[in-house]
C-alpha cells in the first residue's frame, strides 16, 4: 500500500537514478539562481533540497503513509522480525 500511495523511486538513496538527481538539481539551481542571494547560500540551500528530495524519493526514507512521523525503515525496525530485509520493490501502474 505504501508503495502505491508513495511512488518512491528506489529502495534508498543511493540508488535513484544519476539523471533524475541531475535533473533536479539543474532545476533546483536555476530556481536558486534568480534569488540574489551570495553563492555560499545558494549552495546550502541547494544541498538541502537535494538531500530532501532523495529522502522523499527512497523507499527506506520516506515518511510512512500510515504514521507520518515515522520513516519506511523505522516501522520495519519496530517490526522485531529477524532478517527482516526489503531487497527490492515493484509498483504497477495502470493508465496514462
């Protein structure tokens, strides 16, 4: 169900795809780069929204759909199942 609700784009961070993260970051950064700020600034806040936008895009990161508060791989720590591991995931989508 959460899969479905979330749409996250890989398991964890570091396996979203290198030219969605490119992407992103060449929006993030013309948007950034119309504020007038100094450039040290600009790059804080740039990491920030990059580093944001990979936490909501993993799965093991992203805010449960169930308890908001918590994250993907806070629930399945809460679960106590020995080995308990997600290798991977799979969503269909039907339409478009």
């Amino acid at each position: 169900m959460h899969i479905a609700a979330s749409n996250p784009l890989a398991l964890n961070t570091d396996l979203i795809d290198k030219d969605i993260i490119d992407k992103e970051s060449d929006l993030i950064n013309e948007e950034l780069s119309n504020t007038g700020k100094p450039d040290d600034i600009v790059k804080k806040i740039s990491i920030g929204k990059m580093n944001k936008f990979k936490e909501e895009n993993a799965l093991l990161t992203q805010d449960w759909v169930m308890e908001p508060k918590k994250k993907v791989r806070d629930i399945l720590k809460e679960l106590d199942i020995k080995d308990l591991k997600i290798k991977d995931f799979f969503r269909l989508k039907i339409g478009e």
